[in-house]
C-alpha cells in the first residue's frame, strides 16, 4: 500500500469559512505536517504513526481514514456535508 490510497469517501476539513476534501493517506500526511506543533499531543502522534503504518501496508487505510475524522471532530474542524441531490427537470 502506497501513501496516495485514496479513501472511500472524502473527509472535508473546516477552517473558518473554507473547507478542504482530504481524499489520500497522503492529504492526511501533509495536513498533519501542518499542525501547530504546540498542539500535537497523544491524538495526533497516534494518527500519524497509524498514517505510516498504514503507508506501509500494516494498518487499515480505512481505520485511519475514520481515525482522521475523530481527530477533526475533537478539534471542532469537522465539516459535516449532505450529500448534494441530483438536479432533474
């Protein structure tokens, strides 16, 4: 399994008023990249040692994709989205 394994569903990441879809292992890496270092803690090393297991084939993608979701959730940065209906005439 390679870093760019694409999830079932994008996870849409709210920052203020916009969003972002993290849709790979991959997005979830560079996102975590990116996170203040002052508020890494216990959640955060443990997602990203789940984002290298899982890179290296020996973690679930999927677990860590919903493990991404509750790190969001718990930061409050989780944006919840409907699924968009198809316009008919």
């Amino acid at each position: 399994m390679t870093p760019t394994a694409q999830f079932n569903r994008a996870i849409c990441v709210q920052r203020g008023y916009l969003t972002k879809d993290v849709k790979t292992l991959d997005d979830v890496l560079e996102y975590l990249e990116s996170w203040p270092q002052e508020r890494r803690g216990l959640a955060y090393e443990t997602l990203y040692k789940a984002c290298r297991e899982a890179a290296a084939g020996r973690f679930p993608v999927s677990a860590v994709a919903e493990n991404f979701r509750r790190f969001l959730k718990k930061a409050d940065m989780l944006a919840e989205t409907q699924p968009i209906r198809a316009f008919t005439n």
